[in-house]
C-alpha cells in the first residue's frame, strides 16, 4: 500500500469518516457528564527559619517534610481518605499501595522555579479540595516543629549537664586560687577563671534563643498563596474527551476499511 492509495482511500470515504468522528465525539462527549468532575485547590508557600546545608537547600528540605511519610498518614487518618476513596484497609490486601497510589494523584507536591513550594490537590468537592490543601500545610508544619523541638530538647539537655558540670569545676578552682601562696599566681589563675566564666555566659545568652524556640510555636513556612477555592471543573475536560474518542473510532474505521480493501 502506497501514500497515492492511502489518500484515495481517505478522499472516497471522507465523508463517512467525518460521520464516525462526529458519532465517537458525541459519545464519548455523553460519556463524560457520567464521570464524576474533580475541583482543583491550588496553594504555595515558603520555607522560612530551616538551616541549609551543603547538599540541600531550605525548599528541598521543606519539599521532603511534605512528602513524608509521617505527613500523608496524618491526613489520611484525619480526613478519612480511606473511606472517601473506597480502599477497604480490613479486606484488601493491598490497601497500603491502593491508599498511596490515590492519596498522590489526588494530592501533587512540587517545588517552583522561583524556590516555593506548590500543593495541588483534586477532589470531587472543591470546599473539601480547599480543605485538604490548608490541612497539608499546618501538619507539615507542625511535624517539622515537633522534629525541631526534639532536637533543641537534646541539644539544652546537653548543654545544661555540661554548664554545670564546668561551673563546677571553675567554682572549685576558684576557692583553690585563694589557697596558693604565691598570690600573683593566684590573681593570673581568677582572671583566666573569670574569662571562662564570661565566655560561659555568652554562651548561655545564645542559649535563651534555643529556650524560646523550644517553648514557643515557631513556623518553618510562610503561605504565599492560600489554598484556593475553584468552582470550575478541572475532570474531565469534556471536548477533549469527545476528540480523543472521535479521533479513536475514526483511526478504527480506517483499519477496517484498510482490512476490506486487502480482502479483495
């Protein structure tokens, strides 16, 4: 079969072709008010009070905390999307996947060009798919606030045997100083204690600001854009349905003519 044969055979049943399309479009274009349409809640924000390091920047250690494990089973358990999207976590025995493979195609979690972060998130209820978007951000924020908090709890532990185990110290060596005979030995021995112990209250100034972030509610991200509220449906786009099944029964019927014509 060559290309003069191809577009003769297009030209001598075109119009039965555009009938096909147009029957393919129309059904497929019906077909689509039977699908349930999803809303699409659209939100941003930013990493602020994370520390970078040499590997990763603060959007991409803010992007892993959303993407976390500990996050989509938060939102699962408290916005019941087991239910919502029909896996029975009792008698399936791939629940887990099921639940996964739902949550993110439902749920789209993706840095920015401009270093954000975007959540998007679909849902048959726009007022839910809103809902949705803000619960995302304030649990991810609060499991990085709880992580933080952990940490700052070591860290002041830490810091606070070992000031009083050095306070200790420098407080014994200090009654000792007034014991040597030799008293300029003893003024050089306070002095150099008095300047640990000026050192050692620097450092316990810095420490105020470990306290107030372990005691306080410190964000780790800012909204740039609320989650949205779209009363427009995004799914499914009911002309591109009505193309892709117009153009698919076409392409169809012209196998079949292509297979009759090899026929004779």
């Amino acid at each position: 079969m060559n290309n003069v044969f191809f577009y003769q055979l297009l030209k001598k049943n075109a119009k039965q072709i555009i009938i096909v399309f147009l029957a393919g479009f129309m059904v497929m274009f019906g077909v689509s008010f039977l699908v349930t349409p999803l809303y699409k809640s659209v939100s941003s924000v930013y990493p602020i009070n994370l520390s970078a390091n040499s590997e990763e920047s603060n959007t991409e250690q803010l992007l892993q905390y959303f993407l976390s494990e500990d996050v989509m089973q938060t939102i699962i358990r408290k916005h019941q999307l087991f239910e919502r999207y029909g896996v029975d976590s009792l008698n399936d025995k791939n629940w887990r996947s099921l639940i996964k493979y739902y949550y993110n195609q439902h749920i789209k979690i993706s840095p920015t060009m401009y270093e954000s972060i975007e959540i998007t998130v679909k849902d048959k209820d726009p007022f839910f798919a809103r809902e949705l978007n803000r619960s995302i951000i304030e649990e991810t924020n609060l499991y990085i606030r709880r992580i933080k908090k952990s940490i700052l709890k070591n860290y002041i532990s830490n810091f606070n045997i070992g000031m009083a185990l050095v306070t200790s110290k420098l407080d014994s060596l200090y009654q000792g100083a007034d014991s040597l005979k030799n008293k300029s030995h003893a003024y050089v021995l306070k002095q150099v204690i008095k300047s640990y112990a000026k050192g050692m209250r620097k450092m316990s100034e810095e420490q105020v600001r470990n306290y107030g972030d372990f005691y306080g509610e410190v964000d780790f991200l800012i909204i740039v854009s609320s989650p949205s509220l779209n009363d427009k449906k995004v799914y499914p786009i009911r002309i591109l349905w009505g193309i892709l099944g117009g153009m698919s029964l076409s392409v169809l019927y012209i196998g079949l003519l292509l297979f009759r014509q090899n026929q004779f």
